[in-house]
C-alpha cells in the first residue's frame, strides 16, 4: 500500500488512477484506500502545484542522481549524501573555518509548491524554538541563489535507538532509560506547542557514548500564531509510520500530547519485546486501521517469548509493571492513557526506583464495555441468544453495569484534561476566530473548572493545578497563579509526601511566583527548600536541582541584595560548567549571573558574561540562531547604561538583522527588536528614526494580532513614550488611554500593566501640569501595584516615585516628601545609582526639602545626583 501510494503520488495527476489500477489487480479494497490517501495528499497544496510538479519534472529531470552541488550552503559545502526522499535531500555539510560538519537538508524544487516549501519553513521555526541536549539543533538557515531553502542541523553519528540496543545488547534499566531520555526531548517539544506526530526509532540515533537525539520535526503540528491556521494533519507529506501510529492518527482525527504519548509507547514496547506491537506488514491499508484502532496488542511479556531473544529479559515481577506500562501509553482510548508524557516519565522513574506505578491495568467492566463498543452488532446477536438467561445473571449484570459505570466515569474526567490541553495546543473552538484572538486567560478560566470536578484524580489535578498556575504566572495574573499554586504544594504534600520530589517541584514554582510578587522571604524560603528536597531525592545531575538554583539567585537579585545573589548563581554555574561545559542549561545559569552583575552596576563584568553566553550560544547553536539575537540585545542593554550609544544601537541592529533573516520582515519576534531598537535610538533623541520603527512593529502585531491584543499595546506604550519626549502630550494622552482600554479588556483588574499605563496616562496630566487629574490616577496605579506585585517591588517603587513628584509640582512638599522617600528606598534596592529614576527623585528631594527648610538633607541629595551625574 504504501509503496504504490508513493511510486503514485509523484505522477500526474491523470496518470494515477490508471497507475492505481494497474498496480492493485484485482484488489478493490486496495485500490479504494489507494485512492483516497492520493485525494487526502492534494488537499491542502496549491491549486497550481500539480501542474507545477509536472513542469518541474520536464525541465529538471532526475536532480537526485545529480552529483553534489557545486554551491555552498552557507558556510557549509556537501560532502556527501547522507539521505534523500521524495521531498528532498539531505548532505553532510563541513564547515572548514571551524573544523565541523552538519546536516545540510534542502528541498528539492522548492518553488514548484508553495505548500511543500511552508512545511519546510515550518520545520525551520519547530526547530528554532526547540533547544535540549536530546534534540538535534538547528545550526543555520538560508536559500540558494534559485530560491531553495535549506537548513543545517546538528549532524548525529549514531544508530537507531534498536539497533544501538540490538548490537549491544544493553539491558532492561539502561533501555528504560534511553526511553525515559527521548520522552524529555518530547516533553520539551509539548511544552514549546510542538507534537512530532512520526516518533519510531529510525527518528531516534544513539550515540557511542549512549548520548539520544531525537530528529526529524518535518511533520510536527505547532501552533503559531503567524502559522495557526494552516492545519497540519492535511498536507503532502507521508503523516505517519502506521505501526507506531496512535488510532487517532490512523483515523484521521485530531492529534495531541495524546499522540505522542502512543508511539513512545510502542516504542518501549518495541525495545522490551523485541518486535512492534502489530505485525503490519503486506497488509492492506483497511487491514491496518482495522488493526491499530480495533484489536488489542499482546502484552509485551508475551510477545518476548516468541521473538527469540531479540528484546530484553525481565523477572515475572517487572514483567507485570513493564506490561502496564507500555498498554496504558498504548491504549486505545487517548483519555486512558497517561495524560502527558511527564507522567509516563514518572512513572518509568518509579519502575526504575521499585516504586509502585501511578496506571493500573483496565478493570474487566472497562474491557467488556469496550469489546461491546468495538464489536456491537456481534454483541448484539449473542444477546438474543441468550435471553433466557438474563435472570440467572442479573446479578452479575448489575455488578458489572456499577463497573462499566465507574469506568466511564473515569474516562470522562480523563477526557475533561484531554480536550482542554488539546485545546491549548488547537488554538480552540475554530468557530471560535483565529487562535491569535482567542482570550488566553478566558481559556484558563475554564481549565481552573475542569480542575474542581477532578477531585477522584487528586494526581491529575495537582499536576493541572501547577500547570495552570504557571501559566496564569506567566500572564502576570498573580493572584489566581497564587491560588493554583499554593493548592498544587498542599496537593502534592498530602499525595506524595512533604519530601517527595513532586512537593518539591511545586514548592520552587511557587517560590518563582512569590520572586514575581516581591515576596523574596516567602520565596527564598520554598525555593532553598525545594532545592534541599530534590538534592536529597534525585540524582546530582537532575536538571530541577540547578533550575532551583538559578530561580534562587533571581530571586536574590530582585531583592536586590547582587553580591549574595552573585554568590548562589557562581556556586549553581560552577556545578553546571563541571557537569558539562556546554549545555543550554548552562546558558541559563550565566545569563541570570551577568544580570545579577548587571543590576549591581558592575558592567564590566556583566559584558563579560554575556560575552561568554554569546560564544557559547553560537557555539551550541550556531552563529545564526535566534538565540544568538537575544544574547545581542543583553550585550545592547548593558552598553546602553554605560552610555555607549552607538555600541547598544549597533549590537540592537546586529540582533534585529538575524531575526529578520531568520523569520523574515513581518514575524512577530522582528516586531519585538524593532522595539528595542526604536527604544535605543529614543534615547538618543532620533525621534523620527524611532517612531519608524515603532510603528513597523505596530504595524505588524495588528495584522497578526488584531487592534487589541496586549502586544499591540506594548508598542503602543513606546509610542507615548516618543510622544512625551517630544513634548506631544495630548497625543500622548490618546495613545495611552488606548494602551489603558486594551489592557483593562484582555487583563484583570489588578494586574500590573494596567497599573503602568495608568501612571503614564497620569504623566501626560503632569507634564500640562493638570495636577487634578494626574494625582488620582497615580494613586490607582500605585494601589494596583501593591496589589499585583507586593509593597517592594520596583514598580511599587517608581509609583511613590511619581505621586511624590506629582505633589511636589502641586506645592505639597510636606506631602511629597515621605511618598518620594519611600519610592527612592525601594528603587534604590534594585536599581544601579546612576538610573534615572534615581537621579530624578534626588532631585525632586533636594528640591522639596529645601522648601522645608531641611536643607542639610537637600544637600546630601544634591550631592549624590552630582556624584552619579559625573559617571
């Protein structure tokens, strides 16, 4: 089957049916199914692509017995042919300057079909986002002179994950745990939006020193907001391997988590058994949907009797978890099996540390209701067979109704989670509007619902509990992220044990959110007790014990005590440069170093570090990674407090150029440099070179996101910015009560950027000296403020920072003179000597304290501005 439908697929179109006709005899079945995967294949291309294709065919002959190309990809010359499909090819590039090889993929006449070269470029973006030791990286990017794409990915020299088990006949821990390493490459893609939709060993290589990477994105499903109407699952592209395809896969219907969960557990399966759970082969493509989607594996135990060796050994014992293990991933029901892949991580761990597992085998009332589903006319004739015995059993019919019953309930509740996290990785309700419009926190809401009816789950909802907490943190809806969280730390206590290793992973995401909330005693406290806990409980090298660390020294440096915050950050970088001098991880660690530098004046330092940072990136990821933009624009921020302008202006435009030539002029993320950059030539008063590109950035988040997406409104807060400066304060004034109406629509009603907005609001009434109207309004920011992020946090700071400045210009110095005070102690707890906002609250201090006559502290003020005035 699949072979005909590929040999089909690549003539014309009027051409294949007689093709098909040919090649199935006598087949009719065949020839049906044959048929319909060549219509399903033209669905989603360009109406021109057919054509196209032929023409390209003509004019091009056979390209893939052509020899190597003469041009060079990049920096990047083939030496070689490593592979080649019906897309295209892949070559083993080398790069002589640094002395390293990469695999170089290009799509083969990339400008006959406009669809085949968007899955491409999806497949660039899937793996520009994705950065984990256990996934080939993407390296670089380009397109040839004639317009065809390629990118250049990390090149792995292994084996597939069988063969590496095969031929070293590695044993059952070690298997488990190279399956347990590919499921945290998997659940890192699932936490980035990405499903790989093709998992199988093939895709998987192994390394000499045991080291797994996961490869192959070219038909992962993402959601993109630029990218989130193309759907994935109808493209030209083969969609699946069919024996470690899920049901839903093979039905047609929509993939999720779910998804990926299956064919890792047919994977495992594969490696404890020694063979696939459904012998698929020379069967026809109804045979096979028929198989996967209606007949029950053998219990990888059994299948390893019969393959002579070619799997593992185990004892009775772990046979029977082994079995449960690989049938709840595997099971035909998405809702029963584990419902993420962290799950069947833990509970490998648990199969690895003798603990017992979290699944259990389906109960009989759940298999006999699902055989009667699966098989209901054959139920049904049975049945009338047996009428006359119906009240013998009655009993027992009863009983198992009650089981069925129960059965079905949990399903249902499984299946609660199911649609709600597939609905965050689908954008939603289609009918609903684009995904990009769709209200995030309206959709949290409605998880937080779900959550409350899953109190017979009390696992699945500590763990919904955390996840929704973590992202309503990340919104900066912190009173609900504060609820979650706290319930998932109590949850995870009372199910797991005040010193188990999931009690400690909830303790340092709260610890995160009280760091947020200015609340550093609170958070200091949970973070060094969830990092004791996971040291004491995991091994040394488990990635949450210097994740911990490194949320600790945030939270140190937000509290603004730098040199203790340097000194916890030196220690976690320390550990990670002995563990590996070259891991994303890593990258973390020196990043949060070099702004603990940063936010302690000490920028010599901080350059350095993130200097290094830089090196190490390119060195990890190659020198044209998005990556690499970001590092840029630390190395801009840093210069840009020194006073050196035109390095920060020239490293904003270095960052600005790659993310262009990465994702091109109007994505999302060249939206956001556009910003930096436009902020950057603000302070230099290049007010017409900045507002063009403001309103660049502008231009491109409504068209993305529509007029009144909170991104929209973060350029538009530039743009009063660039108003006040230029002395434009009524259309300052407009665009800020815009910013204020976006914020009050898409956000609660103490979250802090309606807190922001409202002070800048306030400001345009300063600046016209309308005292009356600006002093209320800076009272409501500050209330929100205290309310949202705590009593010390900066932004609390900077709100008495502008109320007192608000009161002075009105005459009330008595009053200005505590509110100022009280903003400087704040700020000054974070912020260098020299910020701004410091200088002009010594101002406003010299000058107010001087009205009242307390002169030797105005002059103390004015002193220190004149000191910092001269660096």
């Amino acid at each position: 089957m699949q072979a005909i439908f590929h040999a089909a697929v690549d003539l014309p179109v009027e051409a294949q049916a007689k093709f098909v006709a040919t090649a199935c005899g006598d087949d009719v079945e065949l020839r049906r199914a044959v048929t319909r995967m060549l219509a399903a294949d033209s669905v989603n291309d360009s109406p021109v692509d057919g054509d196209a294709s032929r023409l390209a065919a003509m004019l091009l002959g056979d390209r893939a017995n052509a020899p190597l190309p003469p041009h060079n990809f990049g920096p990047y010359r083939a030496v070689r042919v490593l592979g080649e499909g019906g897309m295209g090819v892949v070559y083993l590039g080398e790069r002589s300057d640094l002395q390293s090889v990469a695999a170089i993929k290009i799509l083969r006449d990339a400008w006959a079909s406009m669809a085949r070269r968007e899955r491409f470029l999806t497949e660039q973006r899937t793996l520009a986002q994705l950065n984990h030791p256990a996934i080939a990286h993407l390296i670089d990017a380009g397109s040839l002179a004639d317009g065809t794409p390629w990118i250049a990915m990390e090149y792995v020299d292994g084996k597939s994950l069988t063969d590496h088990c095969r031929e070293n006949r590695s044993p059952l821990r070690q298997r488990l745990q190279l399956v347990r390493a590919v499921c945290e490459a998997v659940l890192h893609a699932h936490q980035h939006l990405v499903i790989h939709r093709d998992i199988k060993p093939s895709n998987v290589l192994v390394r000499a020193d045991g080291t797994v990477k996961l490869l192959d994105f070219g038909i992962a499903k993402q959601l993109e907001p630029a990218h989130a109407a193309v759907d994935a699952t109808r493209t030209g592209f083969r969609l699946m391997t069919p024996a470690y395809a899920a049901p839903e896969q093979v039905r047609g219907e929509r993939v999720g988590v779910h998804t990926d969960v299956y064919s890792l557990g047919v994977l495992l399966y594969e490696l404890l058994a020694g063979a696939v759970p459904f012998d698929l082969s020379d069967r026809t493509p109804a045979e096979a949907e028929a198989i996967i989607t209606g007949e029950d594996p053998v219990k990888p135990s059994q299948r390893a009797r019969t393959t002579g060796g070619r799997g593992t050994s185990a004892s009775l014992a772990q046979w029977g978890d082994l079995d449960v293990l690989c049938l709840t991933a595997m099971h035909k029901d998405p809702a029963r099996r584990y419902r993420s892949v962290d799950a069947f991580i833990r509970d490998i761990d648990h199969f690895l540390g003798g603990a017992p597992l979290d699944a259990h085998p389906d109960s009989v009332g759940y298999r006999v209701t699902a055989f009667a589903r699966r098989n209901a006319r054959a139920v049904t004739s049975v049945a009338v067979g047996v009428v006359a015995l119906v009240a013998l059993v009655t009993f027992y019919t009863v009983r198992l109704a009650q089981a069925r019953d129960e059965a079905r309930l949990e399903s249902v509740r499984a299946q609660r989670i199911q649609r709600f996290m597939s609905s965050l990785f689908q954008g939603g309700d289609e009918a609903a509007g684009p995904a990009e419009s769709l209200r995030v926190v309206t959709l949290l809401d409605k998880g937080v619902v779900e959550a409350r009816g899953l109190d017979a789950e009390p696992a699945v909802q500590a763990d919904l509990y955390a996840t929704l907490g973590g992202i309503y943190r990340q919104l900066g809806v912190y009173d609900r992220a504060d609820s979650l969280l706290g319930v998932g730390v109590a949850r995870w206590r009372t199910l797991a044990g005040e010193q188990s290793p999931e009690a400690a992973r909830a303790q340092v995401a709260l610890g995160d959110l009280r760091t947020d909330q200015a609340r550093y005693d609170d958070a200091e406290q949970l973070l060094r007790a969830g990092m004791a806990t996971l040291r004491r409980t995991r091994p040394a090298d488990d990635p949450g014990i210097a994740d911990a660390g490194i949320a600790l020294g945030r939270s140190i440096t937000e509290r603004g005590e730098h040199e203790r915050a340097i000194a916890v950050l030196d220690s976690v970088v320390a550990e990670l440069r002995v563990r590996d001098s070259a891991s994303t991880q890593l990258v973390d660690g020196l990043e949060e170093l070099a702004s603990a530098h940063f936010y302690a004046g000490n920028y010599d330092v901080a350059d350095s570090l993130n200097r290094d940072v830089l090196a190490l990136t390119k060195r990890l990821f190659g020198e044209r990674h998005p990556r690499v933009a970001n590092d840029l624009m630390n190395l801009g921020a840093t210069e840009q407090e020194r006073g050196n302008t035109a390095a920060s202006e020239r490293y904003f435009r270095e960052a600005l150029a790659l993310t262009t030539a990465f994702y091109g002029e109007n994505h999302i993320l060249t939206a956001g440099n556009l910003v930096y950059l436009g902020r950057s030539l603000l302070v230099q008063n290049r007010y017409a070179e900045s507002r063009g590109f403001f309103e660049r950035s502008l231009a491109i988040r409504e068209r993305v996101f529509g007029p009144m997406h909170p991104s929209v409104a973060n350029t538009l807060n530039e743009i009063g910015s660039l108003a006040i400066r230029e002395s434009q304060y009524a259309d300052a004034e407009r665009t800020y009560a815009r910013v204020l109406d976006i914020y009050r629509r898409a956000y609660p009603p103490t979250n802090y950027r309606i807190g922001v907005a409202t002070g800048n609001l306030a400001d345009t009434y300063l600046y016209r000296k309308d005292y009356r109207r600006a002093e209320p309004l800076y009272r409501e920011a500050l209330e929100i403020y205290i309310a949202s992020q705590g009593a010390e946090h900066i932004n609390t700071g900077i709100g008495y920072l502008k109320l007192g400045r608000c009161l002075m210009r009105s005459g009330r110095f008595k009053e200005a003179v505590p509110q100022t005070e009280r903003g400087y102690a704040i700020v000054g707890k974070v912020a260098a000597p020299e910020n701004g906002f410091m200088q002009a609250a010594r101002l406003d201090l010299s000058i107010a304290l001087d009205s009242l006559g307390r002169r030797e502290e105005a002059a103390r003020y004015k002193a220190e501005r004149e000191k910092y005035l001269s660096k």
